[in-house]
C-alpha cells in the first residue's frame, strides 16, 4: 500500500468510497491526442472571437451572481434540441457528468439502485459511489449488443431506481434502437425507474438516427442528457444539459448548487449555440475521418465496431498494451480501456487520423509484435 492511500485510508472515509479509484484518463505530453474523444479540431476563430466578446461583456456584471435559472441559455439550448421543448423541459450544468450526478441525488441515494450495462461509460460507477446509490451491472449479449428483450428483462428482474442507456455507448461507439429504450421506459413502470439515455455524442451519428428525444411526450421518467464538449469542441468549458418533463427539473433544482453554472459559463454556452454551424462544418469533417478509420481497420484485418460517434472501437489485436506502446512512442495516444484485445481511437483531423493509421500498420507489420 503506498502512503498515499495509507493516509487516505486512516480518514473517516465512506466505507463504499474506500479502495476507489478516481476517473481519469492518461493525460501525457505527446504530439497528437486521441484517447478521451476531445473534438481536435478546436474552436473555430469566428466562435472563439464571438465567445470573448461575449464573456468580455459578462465580466462587467462578475460582482453580481448569474441568472440562478439560466433562463436564456435554457431557452436556446430548447431551440437548438428541437422537438417542440421549451425552456421548462431542460436543464443544464457544469457538464453532463453534474448532471448525472445531480439527478443520482434527486432519484437515487442510499437503499437505491442505478443498472447500468458494462462495458460502458466509467463514471456510472463512480457518479453512483459519490451518490451512495449501489451501482448494478447488467449484462450485454455477443459482441456487446443489447436487445430490447433483453434489456428489458433485466429491468423487471432488478427493478432499479435508475437506468443508465449509453447511445452511442462508450467506448463501443455503437446506438441504441429506440425500440430498447422504449421497452426499458415500459419495464421499469412498475419500479418507477427513471431511464437515462446518455446521448453525448449524438452529433456525430449516422445521418437518420432517431434520437430518444421523440420519445419524451407522455414520459416523465425518461431523461436525454447531452453535452457540449464533444460536437461542440468546449470540453474545457464544462457544460452538459439534458432534456426532461418539467417536473424532472423541478427535482433537480431540489439538489444543486446555488447558481451552479456561473455567468461566464452561460455566456460562453450561448456564443457556441449562436455559432453553431461553423462547430457542425467541423462534425462533418470528423465523421469522415471516423467512417475512414472503421474502412482502414477493416482493411488491416481488424475488427472495427459500427460507430455512431467521433471514436472507433477496435478489437482483433493479440496485445492491445503493446499496440498502445507502439503508438505512445510515435506520439499518439490512443485509449486502453481494459478490454482484452481492443483499444479505442478517437477520430482526429485528417493529419492525425493519418499518423495514427500509418503508426498501427507499422506496428502490424512489425516481426517483433505480438500478432492474433
């Protein structure tokens, strides 16, 4: 044990907090970065112009707290969703992960569970921990899918408080047919549980993908939750949202933080809407390199999964560790997500995307690598 978590272990520590881990993705100094599904192509100059300004002429009023409600932001973020919302159905934080956990506080706590289906997003786990709600997990099929039926049979069997359906799931990168989430909504009416489906990289889906925000009229339990880190490319600005009934922001408001989201923050938000097209273009982009990585991978006899979002999951390598050192020490860091033989790739700008499929077809040509 070392004295790090010696020391820690001697606080009075929540005994479901102890021997945890916290989130974290390698963060290294290496030329081209692809391990934690970051938008590389930045911020384009007219939306980085138009966000100073707008965070220039929220600084002069930084003596006074922001708009507890965030009304205005709310009302775009409605605009920008679609689908008949208004203002009153969503709600937003310092990225999705506050509110995820905000809506653990509000529907799942200590003798409440939250099921979850690995492999999938980290922090489900974690988010539940911080929450003292006992996290489930669930099981996929072959090739990690997940049926209506099965999913379904799941929720009755456990009766969760909460449900966490990841579409695109991370880090398979693979959607969810509306028929899952609606036959997961349909299980858990006798448990009442609330059904979250994490749409974080809806953006990046195939051209027709129907999205769990159609399925919102008529049920209150059912909760989108979005991000502007990804499509977006604000990672760094932190702000997650979510579209529910009303009555489900009225629990949350139970549950956060006086004026949670700060002025600049909601400035910053509303520059990036107000300047979205120019963040698409950049989408575009990204989901041509992602369908050209998947059609690369293939070629190289790999075995890329279908991806709706900005990264590929990729399995066929004999060891995925040292496939991930071979491309550290050509500078691209790609993420190893514990699943033997896979690894997970982000789609970068054509230049990256490059250098990281030039890097892996080196490394499979190798004689001195392991190869499946």
């Amino acid at each position: 044990m070392n004295d790090q978590l010696e020391r820690l272990n001697r606080l009075p520590l929540r005994s479901n907090l102890r021997g945890l881990s916290p989130y974290g993705a390698p963060q290294l100094d290496v030329p081209i970065l692809l391990n934690v599904n970051e938008n590389t192509h930045g911020v384009p100059a007219d939306v980085r112009a138009a966000i100073s300004a707008a965070v220039t002429e929220a600084a002069a009023g930084l003596n006074r707290y922001p708009d507890r409600e965030f009304t205005q932001l709310r009302t775009a973020l409605a605009e920008y969703l679609g689908h008949d919302l208004t203002a009153e159905n969503l709600w937003a934080a310092n990225g999705s992960n506050e509110v995820l956990q905000q809506i653990l506080q509000a529907f799942g706590g200590p003798g409440r569970t939250a099921l979850g289906f690995p492999p999938t997003y980290s922090m489900y786990p974690l988010l539940a921990s911080g929450t003292d709600t006992e996290y489930v997990a669930g099981a996929r099929a072959d090739k990690y899918e997940l049926s209506a039926e099965f999913a379904a049979q799941q929720v009755r069997e456990l009766q969760p408080n909460i449900v966490f359906l990841c579409s695109p799931n991370n880090p398979t990168g693979t959607g969810l047919g509306l028929d899952v989430v609606d036959a997961v909504y349909e299980a858990g009416t006798a448990s009442q549980t609330i059904v979250i489906v994490d749409e974080a990289y809806h953006e990046f889906a195939h051209d027709g993908t129907p999205s769990a925000l159609t399925l919102l009229p008529g049920r209150e339990r059912l909760i989108v939750s979005r991000t502007m880190s990804k499509a977006f490319a604000l990672a760094g600005a932190r702000i997650g949202y979510m579209a529910a009934a009303p009555e489900v922001t009225d629990a949350l408001r139970l549950v956060r933080l006086p004026y949670h989201l700060s002025a600049i923050t909601q400035a910053t938000a509303l520059a990036a809407l107000e300047h979205r097209e120019a963040l698409m273009a950049d989408v575009a982009d990204i989901k041509i390199q992602r369908d050209r990585i998947v059609a690369e991978l293939t070629r190289m006899g790999l075995s890329p999964a279908a991806s709706d979002s900005n990264y590929v999951f990729f399995g066929g390598l004999a060891d995925q560790h040292q496939a991930w050192e071979y491309l550290l020490a050509d500078g691209v860091l790609v993420r190893d997500v514990g699943i033997a033989g896979h690894l997970r790739v982000t789609a970068g700008t054509e230049p990256e995307t490059t250098a990281f499929l030039t890097s892996l077809e080196r490394f499979l040509a190798d004689p001195h690598a392991a190869h499946a």
